[in-house]
C-alpha cells in the first residue's frame, strides 16, 4: 500500500491548503483585530495570540505537506511546507504592516515559525510511522 492511497486525493488536499490559507489572510488582513482576546494563553506563558498564530501556522504546514508528499518524498515535502508556512505568515505580517488597524509583528512571525515547524516534524514522524506498516513492493 502507498502512503497516497491512504488519503483523499491530490485537488482536495490542496483544497484543504487553500481553505486553511484563506482563513488564515481572513483572520490577519480582512478582519477587525479581535479586543477580547486573554494576554496570556495557556500555560501562562505566551499571549492568546501567539498560540494561535502557532496553531494556524501548524494547520497550514501540516495541509502543505500532506499535499506536496504526492510526488515527492517526506522529507522534501515537510521541509518544503515548513518553508512555504513561514514565508506566508512574513508576508502576512507585512501586509498588516500597510493596514491602520493592524501592526508588523516579529512576535507573530516567530510564533508561526515555531508552529510550522513543530507541525512538519509531527507530520514527518507520522508518516515514518505509516511507511512502515507499508508493504514492500512485489518481485516478479
């Protein structure tokens, strides 16, 4: 069995990609910055937003990387998600940078570095984990 076959196809993957992309450009450019937000987040470490920007960052790394694994390999694909994760949340900040309401945070940056990242070496050690139930290929 291939790792592919294990999940939905190719265009709803990137579908997932795209929806989490947009929630996230929803959520930082188009709404109104949320007031009711804690200053601190669980744990009583980092602020709420902080968090949250990890966990986006983690969902969009994590649909990045199961969409670009279809042809290439595990690791090419987690380094490329991780990579593509973090250089759109720098992006996003500098959007906000242009937007009154909203304000370039390197804070936010670092926090969605942090959550790709930590989602890519999840992802990568899970699918290590389902390769090797994979059966091996056939001689004939």
């Amino acid at each position: 069995m291939r790792f592919e076959s294990l999940g939905p196809p190719g265009w709803v993957r990137w579908l997932g990609v795209a929806v989490v992309a947009g929630v996230l450009f929803y959520g930082s450019v188009l709404d109104a910055p949320g007031s009711g937000l804690s200053p601190l987040g669980p744990f009583g470490t980092f602020g709420l937003d902080k968090w949250l920007h990890g966990l986006g960052y983690a969902a969009l790394a994590a649909a990045l990387a199961s969409a670009l694994a279809a042809d290439r390999s595990a690791l090419v694909a987690a380094l490329l998600a991780a990579a593509i994760a973090v250089a759109y949340g720098v992006g996003i900040e500098f959007v906000q940078a242009s937007i009154p309401e909203r304000s370039f945070s390197v804070g936010d940056m670092a926090a969605d570095a942090v959550g790709a990242v930590l989602a890519v070496v999840c992802w990568r050690l899970a699918v290590g984990g389902l390769r090797r139930f994979e059966s091996p290929p056939s001689e004939g």
